[in-house]
C-alpha cells in the first residue's frame, strides 16, 4: 500500500508531537524538524509527499526555505504553510512561492486533517495529467474479448496484489506499456506515483543522476527511483541499459536504498518495479550484455505480452476504439471499414502490433475522403498491392493448399466489398449455392454480417 510521507516543520515541541500523533493515527508516515536546518536534513534524507511548515523558527523563517526549496528543486511537494502571527502580506507571499495553501494557528485539527487530504489528491491528480499529456488517452483495461487477452488480464490482475518484480516481454507495440500501467491501477499502490523511464533515452553521461538523483550543496535533484518512492516505476525497454546502470539499479533493488550523486548518505526506496523489453534477456546474458544479479532479480514473474497475429479476434474491436479515439481526441471525420477492408486488417500479420494498428487507423482518417474505408484504400495504406493483383506470383512460392485459400480468401474479399456484404448478390456473382458459400465463408476466417440480416 501507498503511504504519503510528511514532514512537520514547526519549532513549537508541543505542536510537532500533537500534530505527529494525529496523522501516524490518520496512517501517514511522519518525521519531524524542530528549525529549518533541521528540516533541509530531513528533506535531503527521504523525499517528503508533503510538508507542514512553520513561518517563525529561531533561525530561518519558513518563506526563506520556501523560496529556497522552490529553486533548488524541480519535483516540489505540495507544502501547507502555518504560522500563529500570520498576516494577509505572508498568506499571498507564500501562495505567490507555490505553498497550496496557509493556516492559521491555533491549528484546527478537523481542518488540517482536511486540506493535507486535499493537498495530497491535488499533487496525485496533477502528477496524472502530466502523464496523460504524454501518451495517449489510456485505456484503463487493456481491451479484447478473446480468450488470449481474458487469460492475460487475469495474470496480470494475480500478480498486481504482490509487490513481486514483473518482466514484461513482446514485440515492439505489443501493448508492454499498457499492461504495465494496468498492473499499476489493479495493485495497492494505485494511489503512489507511476513513472516511467525510457531506457533508450537513457544517456551513460546522465543515467547516474537520472536513476539515482543528485545533490549540489543544498540543491536536490530526485531520480526516478525516488520519485516512484510509494509507487511503481517501470523501466521501458530494459535491455538498452547500460551496463553500468545495470549494476547500480541491481544493488538499489537489493538494498531497497540509494546514495545520490554527489550524496553520502543511504536513501531508503520502496518501489515497485515494472521492467519491459522485447529482447531474450536470457540470451543477453549469456552474450555478456545484461548482468546475471539484475536479470534474476527481476526475472521474478516474467508475462509474455501477445503480438496482435495471436488475438486476431480483437482486431475488430480496436479498430472501433481507435476511430472512436481519433474522432473524440482529434475532431476528425468518423470513416466506417467496409466488410471485406475488415476482414483485410483481420488477416493482416500486424508486424508493428498494436501501434501500427493506431497509426494506420489515424492516417485513414486523415487522408480519406469518403465514408467507407474500402479494402483497396487499406491496402494502399499498408504499403502494397492489392492481393487480387498479386495472388498468382505469391501462389507459385506456397503449397498447393495454402495458395488456393489464399486466393479464395482474397477473391471472397474482393466480392464482399463490392456486394457490400450481401450474401444474396455474392453467392449469384460467385456462382455458388448460399449454403455453400457460408461454409466457405466460415473455413476461410472471414467474417460476414450481411446487409440482409
């Protein structure tokens, strides 16, 4: 379970003890500074959810460290202000630095209780929206209603109730990212931070300081694995991770504490971690290029993420969602696929997986014109020639079976799209009895929802 960590600051013993008691009842976990350098060391320490913070103190007043925090630091936690003389000039002062909010003492506790809540779903909600200006709108559960993706999401839903390391593995676009964001929502630390951390964007001359974080003098720079202090952190790609990196996130993991950049003090973590790639890690090992303790330390529950050639029956629906996507997300005009363009993308091999699936899906909206999709518009999308055009010369390479359903598929294809799906005109057309040809239909994997029915 995620647990907020505060800092009290306040040079009052009276008030310090009171407030501690009251949040370590509320389940928060709380340390405390009698002044403010006490509070720069607490805060260098361990990286506080929120801090309670004291105007008057013997030697720096509250505003000061305010200021100073908020130029030293880029991922500022949420921090209420308190003060027993406060005037409206210090209330707008500290508002103007970035503190939520200001109370006035004597503290009333109901109050307090009320806007360290409101305080701590503010940061969550905007640290959310940073992550959905990323990427796409999310799909909270990964979609599809075929056996594969039941039996997938129901793996991945067990194994969210443990804090075990989880090894994502897939092809490129398979959907790791999402999965491992799904993971997240479904455990008990939904409410902690999820970041995450492109390898291959990784640097050797600043993964150091983005991994582990830094210290210049007063100024603290928290890396991603403090920053997923409470949360999740996934690390997308891991197999790009420099070898060196590799060391130090693998003595991390094993000691659940970090030393910054620069620091020389050990800070505690508590994360858990999401790992994805598309390489056999097991492999790299033995080539020398991934290190053998951090490849066991997170080889603890490896899920093989499907490509979209394995649960082609769900192709259908994420191409209704995209074009949902697109049209709500972007205002483009809504584009209908006709049967036989469907019944194209359903036997289509999908090498680019999910995300080709999105980007095709995006630029058939962009360039087209009319309101069907047809199979000749998707095949020019996907960078090749009808297969009417081309069946005898791939027929010539592939067994006899395999090219007369190929070319039986393509042909059937064909004739739906001009029929438009009705069964009546394409048996005529075909010359082939009704019944007949729905069996046909059926053998080939092309599914049919007639105009008549």
């Amino acid at each position: 379970m995620s647990v907020a960590h505060i800092l009290v600051v306040d040079d009052e013993p009276d008030i310090r003890e009171v407030v501690k008691e009251l949040l370590e009842d509320e389940g928060y976990v709380v340390t405390v500074a009698a002044d403010g350098e006490s509070a720069r060391k607490q805060r260098m320490e361990r990286r506080p959810d929120l801090i309670l913070l004291d105007v008057w103190m013997p030697d720096i007043d509250g505003i000061t460290l305010l200021k100073e925090w908020q130029a030293a630091s880029d991922t500022m936690p949420p921090v209420i202000v308190m003060s027993g003389h406060g005037t409206v000039e210090t209330a707008v002062e500290a508002t103007r630095l970035g503190a939520y909010d200001f109370l006035e003492k004597p503290l009333s506790m109901a109050k307090l209780l009320l806007t360290i809540r409101h305080a701590l779903e503010h940061s969550n909600l905007r640290r959310e929206n940073i992550g959905l200006r990323r990427h796409a709108r999310p799909i909270l559960q990964p979609l599809g209603k075929s056996r594969e993706m039941q039996q997938l999401r129901i793996q991945v839903e067990k194994v969210a109730h443990t804090d075990a390391p989880v090894l994502l593995q897939g092809e490129p676009g398979a959907g790791k990212r999402q999965f491992a964001r799904f993971l997240h929502d479904a455990s008990p630390r939904r409410e902690g931070a999820f970041i995450e951390v492109g390898v291959a964007s990784i640097s050797p001359a600043n993964g150091m300081r983005q991994l582990l974080g830094e210290e210049q003098g007063e100024r603290v720079t928290y890396g991603s694995l403090e920053q997923a202090n409470g949360g999740t952190l996934f690390l997308n790609e891991i197999g790009e991770l420099d070898l060196e990196l590799q060391g130090r996130l693998a003595s991390a993991l094993q000691k659940k504490a970090i030393v910054r950049i620069g620091g020389v003090s050990e800070v505690p973590i508590h994360v858990r971690l999401i790992a994805s790639t598309r390489f056999d890690l097991a492999e790299q090992m033995r080539l020398g290029r991934f290190r053998e303790n951090l490849y066991y330390q997170l080889n603890v529950v490896p899920i093989n993420v499907l490509p979209l050639r394995e649960h082609r029956d769900d192709i259908l629906e994420l191409l209704a969602w995209y074009v949902d996507y697109f049209v709500q997300e972007e205002a483009l005009s809504y584009r209908r696929f006709s049967m036989a363009a469907q019944n194209r993308l359903r036997n289509y091999d999908w090498p680019g997986n999910v995300r080709e699936l999105k980007n095709l899906v995006q630029r058939l909206l962009i360039m087209g014109n009319s309101e069907e999709i047809g199979v000749d518009e998707v095949d020019r999308a996907l960078g090749k020639q009808s297969m009417i055009e081309t069946a005898m010369p791939i027929a010539f390479d592939l067994p006899l079976r395999q090219a007369r359903e190929q070319f039986e598929r393509a042909y059937f294809e064909y004739q739906l799209d001009k029929v438009g799906g009705n069964m009546t005109q394409l048996a005529k057309q075909a010359g082939i009895e009704r019944t007949h040809l729905y069996r046909k239909i059926k053998s080939l994997g092309i599914t049919v929802r007639s105009d008549e029915d």
